[in-house]
C-alpha cells in the first residue's frame, strides 16, 4: 500500500486552493521546509506571510485578514499551534467567530526524534473544548486533501491536524468527505472499532486479524472529532455491536475516546475501552518503535482488542 504524509497533503492542497482563490492566505510560523508550504511563498508571494517563531502574532494576522473576507491558513506544529496560540485562538477567532483555519502538522508521536516537547498528544483535547472550532484529523493522504478543501468552505475557525511521518493510503483520490460525517470502512457484528487519524490503517489491519480467530470487528474513521461527532453512526453502531474501542495518537483524556463516551453515555450506554496515550508524555526515538511502546502498532491494537472482546 503507497504511504505518504499528510503533510505533504497540506503543502497540495493549500497551493491548489490559493492558486484558484485569490481570498486564501497562508500565515506561515517559520517551518514553511516542515510544513510543505515552500512552493506556495515562492508561486503565491503576495498570499504568503511569514511572521517568524511567533505563532500568536500568526493567529492574530489571520484574524485580522478574515474580517476583511480572506480566508487565511495559520500553518505551524501542533504543538505550538495548539497550545502556545490557544489564547489567541480562543478570543480573537472563537469567540468572534471569524473564518481561520489552523493547520498543523507534527502532530502526536510522529515527530520522533524531536521528544516530548514536540510531541502533541493534548490538542483534541484543548481545543475541542473551545465553543465555535471545529477540530479535524485526517486518516491519510488523500483525505487530507479532501478536508483541507472542505474546511476552506465551511465558514468558521477549523483546526486540522497532520502527519509529520509517511502513513498508507487508505481512500482513493476520488473519495469525497463531509465535514461531520465519519467513514464506514468495514462491517461487523461483533465489535466496533473507532479510529482518528495515523491509527485508522493499524485497526484495519488489526480488524483481519481478529477476523482470523472469529471475531467480526466493525471499523469506523472518524475524522471530525469536533462539531458534530458523527453521533447517528456512533450509537448505531454501539447498539449493533454492543461493544466499542476508540484507537487515537492523542491522549485517552479529551480527545476521540473522550468524545464516543460523552455521546453514548447519554445515548447509548455501551462498554467502551479507549486506547491511546495515557497520561503520559512522549519521549525521543524511532517513530515506529515509539508507537509500539505506547500500544499503537497493529499488534498492540490487535492483542489489546482480542482480550477485550473474550472479557
């Protein structure tokens, strides 16, 4: 299967998008190399602005653009985007309610040898609680591009979050996605598992290994976490399936799992089992290696579900 980054998802469909509307912006942080963003400053100047290692300045430039009906694009790491700017996110695009989009990349363990102080596994978290932002977390490439295109119409402040790391293909170029719809990617009976972002393709695999010892698991990618989670699905789900486990790279505190527990604790009381980061910080090493200690690869999900599902 072709793996790419959904960074590099950023860098297409943020140029495609400003190439054909003159009212796109990129507010750029200083990692324009990290973020793919290089080709748009050089094709696009006048849209581009760079403001440096300043990413509150960043999201107020954006704020200030879209009252003027520009639709700007803050492109940072998530954890600066997330949290060094949440001030600014939350009074000057929030509460105003104007049209900025915050797109970052570096998103959880993937940025792996950069440690903990890069490794964003709060900002669902954070920013889902802030009223009027929608939050997005893409599967994969081309559904990346998809969301970008999709949050450039929908009107109001949008966080996406992106891989720093090569990730499967899972959709076909020609997949098309709603802001607040989740995507069905495998029947069953006898479980569901929900997944968000770089863990989507490990369920799925995960998904035919329990198929091989007789348990028929549901697989469900939810990509908008925040507003709406795609609650018809979700509790339809949990009433066919009568359990559910949520897989996301972010912290098991206020992210995906955080989100399917608020909507079937009122809706649909249902045995749920969250896995994710718990708790805990991350470290420098080998991405790879590093989603395997913190329970993430194909193998953890698998054996971690296989044991849920024969309680």
């Amino acid at each position: 299967m072709e793996k790419k980054a959904t960074r590099d998802a950023l860098g297409a469909e943020v140029l495609a998008l400003g190439l054909e509307h003159k009212d796109v912006f990129v507010i750029d942080c200083d990692v324009a190399k990290s973020c793919k963003t290089l080709e748009f400053a050089a094709k696009l100047p006048e849209q581009h602005i760079n403001v440096g290692i300043s990413e509150q300045n960043a999201v107020g430039i954006a704020a200030g653009l879209a009252t003027t009906g520009k639709v700007p694009f803050v492109v940072t790491y998530a954890i600066f985007g997330s949290m060094r700017a949440v001030e600014q996110i939350r009074q000057e695009t929030c509460y105003t309610k104007l049209n900025v989009k915050i797109l970052c990349s570096h998103g959880g363990l993937t940025p792996a040898n950069d440690g903990a102080s890069h490794q964003c596994v709060e900002d669902m978290g954070i920013l889902r609680t802030i009223p009027n932002m929608t939050v997005i977390m893409p599967a994969d490439y081309n559904s990346a591009r998809k969301l970008i295109a999709a949050a450039y119409k929908y009107n109001g402040p949008v966080y996406l979050r992106f891989t720093r790391d090569a990730i499967p293909c899972i959709y076909g170029e020609d997949e098309e996605f709603e802001i607040g719809k989740a995507k069905c990617l495998k029947e069953g009976k006898d479980l569901t598992i929900i997944a968000t972002g770089l863990p989507v393709s490990n369920c799925l695999e995960a998904a035919e290994k329990l198929a091989a010892d007789g348990i028929d698991a549901k697989v469900i990618n939810i990509h908008t976490i925040k507003p709406p989670l795609d609650e018809e699905l979700v509790i339809a789900a949990a009433r066919e399936t009568g359990r559910v486990v949520t897989v996301e790279e972010h912290s098991v505190i206020g992210g995906l799992g955080s989100a399917v527990c608020d909507v079937l604790s009122e809706k649909a009381p249902t045995r749920v089992m969250k896995i994710g980061i718990n708790d805990t910080f991350g470290e420098s090493g080998p991405a790879l290696e590093l989603l395997k200690k913190y329970g993430l690869d194909t193998d953890s999900i698998y054996a971690k579900i296989k044991a849920f599902a024969c309680e």
